[in-house]
C-alpha cells in the first residue's frame, strides 16, 4: 500500500515541528517521492545524519509502504 504525501508531510512534521517540508510525487504512483525538508535541528549535523533523523520520522515505512523517498536536507 503506497503512501500519501500528507502522510510523509504530517509524520516529518511530528518528528521535526519547525520544520519545512515540500513533498513532490516523482511519477504520480504514490510510491516515489522527492522531499526537501528545512529545520534549524540539523544545524551542526552531518547530511547522514540530518537523512537518518528524517528516517527516523518516517517509522519504519521506508522501503515497505514507502519505496523511494528522495531527499534534501538542510539546516535554512
């Protein structure tokens, strides 16, 4: 079962309050995803670690619900 980008949006936003989130459907298929999220909690962390807190977020979707989620993180 493929999952919605309100979903991906809403559980990034509950891990990550402050953040910014933009969700964008690669083919259409609810099934690949591109998000760029912006939060001042990755200031001063890695881009690994900023992509593992993101998911993080997502609980265990990755790779079941979710296939391919491409990511873009920054602190601003």
């Amino acid at each position: 079962m493929a999952m919605d980008a309100a979903e991906i949006e809403r559980l990034i936003k509950q891990a990550l309050p402050d953040a910014q989130v933009t969700i964008e459907d690669l083919r259409g298929d609810g099934d690949h995803y591109a998000a760029h999220v912006i939060s001042p909690a990755f200031a001063g962390k890695t881009r690994v670690q900023q992509h593992k807190m993101v998911y993080d977020a997502l609980q265990g979707r990755m790779g079941g619900e979710l296939h391919a989620l491409a990511l873009q993180t920054s602190a601003n």
